[in-house]
C-alpha cells in the first residue's frame, strides 16, 4: 500500500502513514484481519512520538455477507446522513 502525506494527531507535522479506507472483502480476503487487528491506519510520528490508530473514514464491504458499512465516527458530511448501508443484493 503506497504511504500517503498527513498531518500527526498530535504534533501536527508531516508525516508519512498507511492509509487504508475501502476495505473490500469480496476481492481481499486479507482486508478483514487488517482492520480487525489494528494493523490499518496506523502512525507513528518520529517528531513526537505518537504511536496509533488514525481518525479516517473507512469503507467495509463484503458482498458474501451482503453487508456494507461506513465507520459513524469519522463519516464525512457528504454522505447525507446515510452512515451505515445493508446491501441486500442477492
């Protein structure tokens, strides 16, 4: 996964992390460990020190289970209020 530029949550420099927000099951078997263990979205900030998780909204599909949701916490505004879907398509 390619490293993406952003600002440290807690000293606001620059710094390089792993952002992941489509985790699609259906494709990537692997995607669901990621985001159960922790191991997505995560920094480390060699200025600071801040070591842990990210704020950013992240997207979970997996078409075996007909389900799809968007995290609450971290949705963006442009969603229009539709948070959380059930993708009932068979």
């Amino acid at each position: 996964m390619p490293q993406t530029q952003i600002s440290c949550p807690r000293c606001r420099q620059i710094i390089a992390a792993n952002v992941e927000q489509l985790f699609d099951v259906t494709y990537e078997p692997a995607a669901k460990q990621r985001l159960l263990s922790g191991q997505s979205n995560h920094a480390r900030c060699p200025h600071c020190g801040y070591d842990g998780r990210l704020a950013t909204p992240v997207v979970y599909h997996d078409n075996t289970a007909g389900a799809g949701a968007v995290d609450r916490e971290t949705a963006p505004d442009d969603l229009g209020g539709c948070a959380v879907g059930i993708d009932q398509t068979e």
